[in-house]
C-alpha cells in the first residue's frame, strides 16, 4: 500500500489522488477485499451490476468473473467474503427449477466461509457491505440438502434391486483407514477399527490397509487431513484394486454381511433418465402374501390367507383348521408360530410348474390360489450376471447436513479417479493449505461445473458426472446424536457402518465404541435378526438385537431411534 504525504503543499492533483487513495483503502477494509487491485476491482463492480439489475446477462457475467477469480484458490483470500457472496448471489438469482445448481452453489460459498476461520460466521461489516450472511447460507444448503435425498431416493427407486450381499470375485477391493492416534490415546478406536476392518475384509476376500500412523508419502509435513487424499492415491496407482474405499478411524462397519460389491452395482451408474413410478422392489413378504391352499386340508378348510403385517417382513396366516398365526416372511422363506406347536414351522417358496408353492418342513405343501405372484414387485438381482453392470462412475460418496462428506466413500481405479486426486491433493496441500480434502473435493466436483451451468444457463445438477451422490445412511449413518443436531440419517439395523463425528472424549464414546462392536459380532454371527441390509427394507425402529437396552444413553445415542433420542436429550439438556 502507498503511503499519502501528511502535509500537502502543491498541486490539487496530487491531493484528489491521496483522497481516492484514502477512499480505496476504506473500501478495501470495508469489502475485505483488494480491490485496490484491477481484478478485484472488476469482480466488485460486476457483482454489484448483477445485484442491482438481476438480469440474466448480469448473472452471466459475474459466474465469469467467479470461475476466473476462483481458478487461483489461494488468492480468494484477498476477497473471501466477496467470493462467498458471489456464490450466493448467484444461488439468489437462479429461478425456480434450478435447485441442484443453487444447492451446488450455496456449497461452494460454505467452502468458503470455512476459509474464514472465524466460526463459521461473515464477520458483520464484510457481510453487510457484500449483502450476504452464513444465516442465510446455511439453512437454504439444509433445506435443499433434504430435496436432494428425496431425488436421490426417487432416482435409486428407479433402479434394479441389487442384493446386499452380491459379491463379483473378479473386482479386487480394497479397505482402506488410518488409524493414528498416539501411543497412549484413551479413545478405544485403535484397538477397535483394525480387527472390525478386518473381519469385515476377511469375509469377503477383500483386503483391509489399515495405516497406524499417517504415512509419509512424497510430500514432507503431510498433514494428516491430506493424508487421507494421499493414501488413497497410493492405493490407486499402485493397481492392486478396482475399487478402493476409504473409511475413517471412527466409523465402524456394522452389518458384516453387506457387500461393497453391492453398493458400486447399485449405484455407480449415471442416474437413470426415466424415474417414473415404478414397481418397488419386492420385500421379505411379497413372495407369502395372498391366498393359499392347503393341499393337506378338506377342500372345505383348506383356504389360507396371509396379509402383510409390516414392511419387514411380519405376516399374519389364518385358515379355518388353525385359526390365526404370526410369523416371518423373508425372500422365498416364511416361519410361522402354529398355535399349540411349541417350536415355529419353517417353509420354503417353490415353484412347481407355473404353481407357486409354500413347502413346510413337517412335509405340508400350500399351493397359491390367488393369480398373484412375484411379478407385482420388482425382484432384486443377487449376481454379477443378473445385475446391471456399473458403469460411468469413479466415485460413490455421500452428502450430510451442510454437503458433501469425505469420511466414508469409494472411488474406482481410473484415469479420472487418478487425476482427480492428484488435483484435490495439489488444490489442498500444495495451493491452499487451508482447505482440507472434503473442501478440495468440493471444488473439484463441482466449482468449474456449476459456474459453467450458469453462464449455460443450464439448471441441471451440475455436479461432475464421474461421481454420484448416494444416499446418506449407505455409507454416512451417523450416531443418532449427532444425526438429531444435523438433522440426517441415524444408523438402521442393516445399513453397512455407523459414524461418530468428533467424539473424542474416551469416558463418553469408548461405550459408543464397544457397543457398536458388540452389535456388529452378534449380527455377522447371525443373532441380529433378518434385516439383512437391503435398503428396501430399511426400517428406523429400535434394533432387534438383545444387546439392546432402550434405557441406556449408549445404547439410545447409537441405535436410536429418533423419537427416543430427542426426548431423551430434549429432557437432558443442560443436566448433561
Ligand atoms: C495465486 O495467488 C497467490 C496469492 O495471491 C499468488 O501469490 C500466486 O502467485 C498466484 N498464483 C498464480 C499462478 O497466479
Ligand atoms: C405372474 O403373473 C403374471 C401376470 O399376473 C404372469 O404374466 C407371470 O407369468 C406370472 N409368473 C409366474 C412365475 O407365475
Ligand atoms: C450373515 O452371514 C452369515 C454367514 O453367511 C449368516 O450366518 C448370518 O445369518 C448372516 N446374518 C444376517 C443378519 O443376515
């Protein structure tokens, strides 16, 4: 900055460019921005253009200036709140229909605001001067978060149902952590993650990398945030796997049953054009509802009718010669609790012919009376061969309250996927140590794609094509705590990990962390019950686990659910 002389002796000339001088500097301070520098000067003026007119042409020009100002990360610094309130001015002047490119653009802004390093907040002048304010930003990225989920939820109902424990033996998968905490940390996790990545690895021939310390890899001072995006490079290049996925120290895999595999065939697809409605995937009960006969029975009691009782699997019999019974349907499977048999009766679903059939285990056969079958539902696909190849997408990863997340996610082995680590790693660590990797993944999925869409004038999802958003509780389901104050998926008996954002004091979470463990044993060992995972049987109750204790806080912060976990924090709060 130049200096002006205090005194003024000579020529007005000199004066008025003192005066200007003084006006910019003020400016520059008021703005916090360097507009005292050409650049900024014409991002500040566009900006104002675009507030003033709100056309269209405005709107245009200042996504121009932001993809120019933005392709250099670390000078944003010299005009951070001028960038965050470019993002949301943008968002503001998008019309109705483009909520995917708002929601994109209210993202990049929040990136932003984390550059700050003031608590998430604008501080006060700078907001003013720039009409912007996280209080605006924050809730809107909530808010259309969830209509995201909801489309996603929409797009995946469009999809064939794969199995939850399809494995494909040709696609080498690695499991990959670190776990680097110090030799004396009181957190139980790196005792707990290795040996529960390992199980898991080990029961579907995957291979499980975990790291107990931040490995040192090329670049000296790696932090350990950038470790992550490092690792994973590594494991990419080295060609060892097809898929590799990340998964954070604190997540904790819970249903050992559910395959990887399962997820990259459901979801590493581009997002299915047509999402009519369209039959839903047949559940646990779809195969047993409806009417039977007894082929044991007279022709006079031999009629048999089974109803569904809920979504997961729960169906209720009754026939003339036994009166009422309940049980449990599940894929080509019912077990029924006969009144006055002291053990339940099994039966298996066969087809004889073009006859559907329920074959007991004491030799009795039902056969369907009604013209109902399987083919009201779609049938889920359990094998490479009958599934839909993936194809398309390099990176499955998932959004929670304020956007993308990078704790838990895959990435395929590709040109692309190789690339673009090798650029979030350049953006974080080599341009702009201020970003972690979920700020530089951000930037990379969607900065240069969302500006482009709007000087497109194109209202789309203008996230990049090689990644797909999927949805949360897949890989993301949080502790029922932190998914109550984030207002996001909880974790469901069946979804594949729990996480627990920043606990980090060993009195409260070690419990957390035992529990889970505990819980995800007696599941692999089959003790769990029957939600195997499948989304179209995801049900939000209480698990039915025995180690479940509804009285307990731990037991309640981990499984939930939510209406119990809100009365009991609602109560608590405060009281610790
Ligand atoms: C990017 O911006 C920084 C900070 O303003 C500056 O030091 C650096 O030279 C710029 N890099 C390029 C390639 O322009
Ligand atoms: C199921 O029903 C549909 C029509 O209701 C029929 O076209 C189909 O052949 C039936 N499938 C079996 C296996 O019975
Ligand atoms: C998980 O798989 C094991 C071995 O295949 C099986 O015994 C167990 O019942 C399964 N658990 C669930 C909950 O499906």
């Amino acid at each position: 900055m130049r200096g002006c002389p205090l005194v003024l002796f000579v020529a007005a000339n000199l004066f008025s460019v003192c005066a200007a001088d003084r006006k910019v500097q003020a400016e520059v301070r008021q703005l916090g921005c360097r507009v005292d520098r050409s650049e900024w000067r014409r991002y500040r003026d566009t900006y104002e253009t675009a507030l003033e007119t709100r056309s269209s042409g405005a709107r245009r020009a200042l996504a121009i200036e932001l993809l120019d100002r933005t392709s250099n990360v670390s000078d944003v610094l010299t005009c951070n709140v001028g960038v965050i309130a470019g993002y949301h001015l943008l968002a503001r002047l998008m019309g109705p229909g483009a909520e995917f490119l708002q929601y994109r653009l209210l993202q990049l802004a929040l990136v932003f605001i984390f550059t700050l390093r003031n608590a998430n907040q604008i501080p006060e002048e700078q907001a003013s001067a720039w009409e912007t304010s996280e209080r605006a930003i924050i809730p809107w990225i909530m808010h259309l978060r969830r209509l995201a989920e909801e489309r996603a939820l929409r797009a995946r109902a469009a999809r064939v149902p794969v199995s939850p424990q399809l494995r494909d033996k040709d696609l080498r998968i690695g499991v990959v952590s670190i776990c680097a905490y110090p030799e004396d940390a009181p957190l139980a996790l790196p005792r707990l993650t290795p040996q529960n990545r390992e199980d898991y690895a080990l029961r579907h021939d995957y291979a499980a990398r975990v790291h107990m310390e931040p490995p040192v890899i090329g670049a000296h001072g790696l932090g350990i945030q950038h470790a992550k995006l490092a690792t994973m490079l590594v494991y990419l290049e080295s060609g060892e796997f097809d898929w590799v996925a990340w998964f954070d120290c604190d997540s904790l895999l819970m249903n050992m049953n559910k395959t990887l595999d399962s997820i990259v065939y459901q979801y590493a697809h581009s997002p299915p054009d047509d999402t009519a409605d369209l039959a839903r995937p047949c559940t646990a009960v779809d195969d047993v509802v409806g009417l039977w006969r007894d082929s044991w029975a007279d022709a006079s009691d031999a009629a048999v009718e089974i109803q569904r009782l809920d979504d997961y699997g729960a169906v209720r019999a009754s026939a003339p010669q036994f009166g009422v019974a309940e049980g449990f349907g599940r894929p080509g499977k019912l077990e029924m609790n006969f009144p006055g048999e002291a053990t339940p009766l099994s039966a298996e679903v066969r087809h004889s012919g073009d006859v559907q059939q329920l074959r007991w285990e004491n030799g009795a056969v039902w056969e369907r009376e009604d013209a109902r079958n399987s083919s009201g539902c779609r049938p889920s696909c359990s094998t490479p061969e009958g599934c839909p190849p993936p194809e398309g997408v390099d990176l499955l990863i998932t959004e929670e309250g304020w956007g993308l997340s990078s704790a838990n996610w895959m990435i395929r082995r590709s040109a692309w996927s190789i690339n673009f680590l090798h650029r979030a790693l350049t953006v974080a660590h080599a341009e702009f140590q201020l970003f972690g990797d979920q700020d530089a993944i951000i930037l990379l999925l969607m900065n240069e794609q969302a500006l482009r869409a709007v000087t497109d004038g194109e209202g789309g999802d203008p996230l990049d094509g090689h990644a797909a958003i999927i949805p949360q509780h897949e890989l993301n389901a949080y502790d029922h705590l932190n998914a109550l104050t984030m207002d996001v998926d909880g974790f469901a008996e069946g979804d594949l990990l729990v996480t627990f954002p920043q606990c980090s004091h060993a009195e409260e979470c070690n419990p957390l962390f035992e529990l889970a463990t505990s819980y995800s044993k007696a599941f692999a060992s089959g003790n769990a019950g029957d939600s195997a995972g499948a989304w179209w049987q995801r049900s939000t109750a209480a698990p039915r686990w025995d180690g479940y204790d509804p009285s307990s806080g731990t037991s309640l912060r981990l499984f939930g659910p939510r209406p119990a976990v809100r009365a009991a924090w609602a109560g608590a709060l405060g009281t610790g």
